[in-house]
C-alpha cells in the first residue's frame, strides 16, 4: 500500500493558488484563508509573492510535455517553490 505523505502548509497554499487561477474560484474565501495562513508578511509583500505564486504556477502548467523553461531560461517550478518558501516562511 503506497503511504503518502501528510500535507503541508505549502501544499495548501499552491491548492489554493491553482484554486484562484479557475474562473469559478470563490476569491474572497480563498483570499482570507491566504492572508490567515501567511501572518509573517505584511500585505503589500503577500499580494506581491501570491501573486508570483500563481504567474509562476501558470507558466509552468503551460510547459508541460517538457521542461519548465521559457525562452529567457527561467525554471517556473523552481520560482514557484521560492514562492512558497516565502509565503510560508521558510525563506
């Protein structure tokens, strides 16, 4: 039986982007579970990286089928990691 590995606070955060980026997403909801889950920054910095969260995650999810690199040699999986590392604290 495959064991999986219990959620994190990271998990939550980028299900919660991915949940923003569907046009039937309830913001508001989604938006005041982001600001709870993310008390260490102020809300200039929190709309700057959730807003990186979810352009990186968009580009990356538009590779798939190969790397996830653009023309200019940006990973998007690795920026939206450093996303999540600072909204979740663990820059």
């Amino acid at each position: 039986m495959p064991t999986t590995r219990p959620l994190t606070l990271a998990d939550a955060i980028e299900a919660m982007a991915r949940a923003e980026l569907d046009e039937d997403a309830p913001i508001p909801a989604i938006a005041r579970a982001v600001e709870t889950l993310t008390p260490h920054l102020t809300a200039e910095k929190r709309n700057l990286w959730w807003w990186e969260l979810k352009h990186c995650i968009t580009r990356a999810d538009a590779t798939q089928g190969g790397p996830a690199w653009d023309e200019a040699g940006i990973d998007w999986d690795d920026r939206a990691k450093e996303a999540l590392d600072v909204l979740t604290g663990s820059e």
